[in-house]
C-alpha cells in the first residue's frame, strides 16, 4: 500500500489531534503495516479516503487508533520500579494510613497494573494489618487491550516475559488456555478506558501514578499538559513513575527529583 506525503502529512495530523501520538517522519510504512487490513476490507483506495471516513465513524476511529497502538508490555518492567514500590513507597505511605491508591496509565493487556498488584498483595503477606484498603485504577486508549487485560488470563509466551515461577505458582492457575490470574490479585485492579488527552478528574486522586513508557509518543507541549494534569491528580506527596528514557518536560518545578539507586521516581510538591 503506498502512501503520498500528502496523505501521510493528513493522517499524521489526524492520529496527533485525536489521541496525542505524534508520528515520526518517513513512518509511512508503519502506517501502511497497521492499516493494511482495515483498508483492504473497507475498500479504501487511499489513506485520505480512510480519514474522511473517521471523522464521521467513531467505530472505525476507535479500530484505526487500536491499530496504531503500541502494545508494548511484560511483567515487572525494569525490575526496580515495583522494588521502590515495595520496600520504600508502601512502607512510607503505611507509616501514615492504611490505604494507597495507584493508578496505572497506558495499561495496555494488564501485566503492568497486575504486576502492581502482586506486589501489594507480597507487601500486605510480609505486613500483615498494615495495609487494609488498596484500589488501582487502570487505563489505556485501546478498548481491545482493556477486554483482555479484564480477563486476567495470559498463554505461556507472555508470563515467560518477566514472571517468576515462583509468583506464577502462587498466583495463577493452568487452564486449558493458558494461566489464570488468580481473583485476589485481579479483583484489585478496575480498568476504564482514557484517552490521556482527556480530563482526569474523574478517576480520583491517587498516592501513586505509573505512566510508564507512553510520554515517549507525545510531542513536547502535550508532554508538558499531561504531566500537569497528573500532578492534579496527586495527593500531597505523591510519587510518580515514568519510564526509563522519559524525563519532565516542562514541569520540572512541580516535582522534586527522588533518587533511589537504581531508578528515579518523582515527588509531588
């Protein structure tokens, strides 16, 4: 399928101003690899006759932003996040209450907002009576990716990115499917679907945010929108997560810089 630079130029514009995901130049081949299979059943000649179409079918908008999605997860995602998590941030926010509040953004098929709950439940079996009440709340673009993480049931190819054989016997069961997360681990996580480009005042508020890996698609004033929205949504002292190759742009006066060796975290003036 080839794609004109006008028409790259269009959808380009299209993907930005809908849900933030800024395309690199010279991407024409990504976009035809994703797209190549909704243009051939919906008959469309060329990328613009595609987008005329989603400005009008929310449906086909939401199956073209799916697709360009990236789906990109394992559990326990560079190891010392959920490490921090654990030994210095559940421990800190126990000294003071007994509940915590996470959210997990960009959720994608759910290894990470599940990896954040197996983390709780190994805290709460080390420290028992410390924690009483724990909710996260976790969100992604994608409805398809949300329907799967939902069911909490995985094949053997993805628990081998990540998870132990000692949390996979504790906590999933063999099915004829795969593995099924066990309900003391899944009914902890609530899934909603969010375009971050959207209000946040609608989740709650939150001791904790993981928006891990997903900045990186975003240009650097969106960066800049998103970050200070999250940091509305924090409680006083909140910490926020972001990925490795992720930094604050723009917004680096509305956190203080955490260093925990190895990784960074970032607290909430």
């Amino acid at each position: 399928m080839d794609i004109s630079k006008s028409d790259f130029a269009l959808f380009r514009d299209f993907l930005e101003r809908v849900c933030g995901i800024l395309l690199g130049d010279n991407k024409e081949y990504l976009v035809a690899s994703r797209l190549r299979a909704i243009m051939k059943e919906k008959n469309f000649p060329a990328i613009s006759d595609l987008v005329k179409k989603i400005e009008v079918d929310s449906h086909l908008r939401e199956r073209v932003v799916d697709a360009m999605t990236t789906n990109e997860t394992l559990w326990f995602r560079d190891v010392h996040p959920f490490q921090i998590l654990q030994k210095r941030i559940l421990p800190e926010i126990c000294d003071k209450q007994k509940s915590i509040d996470i959210w997990c953004a960009a959720s994608s098929t759910g290894q990470e907002p599940y990896s954040i709950s197996i983390i709780i439940e190994e805290f709460k079996r080390s420290n028992p009576g410390k924690l009483v009440t724990e909710k996260v709340i976790a969100t992604d673009i994608s409805t398809t990716v949300l329907e799967q993480a939902r069911k909490a049931e995985y094949d053997q190819l993805a628990l081998g990115r990540g998870m132990s054989p000692d949390l996979l016997s504790r906590y999933f069961a063999k099915t004829q499917g795969g593995w099924q997360l066990s309900k003391e681990i899944s009914k902890r996580v609530q899934y909603r679907s969010l375009n971050l480009l959207h209000p946040y005042s609608t989740l709650g508020r939150f001791d904790v945010v993981f928006c891990r890996n997903v900045l990186i698609y975003f240009s650097a004033d969106l960066k800049a929108d998103i970050l200070t929205r999250i940091h509305g949504v924090l409680k006083p002292g909140g910490y926020l997560f972001l990925g490795a190759s992720e930094a604050l742009t723009g917004v680096a006066d509305l956190f203080d810089m955490v260093q925990c060796s190895p990784g960074i975290i970032y607290q909430k003036k």
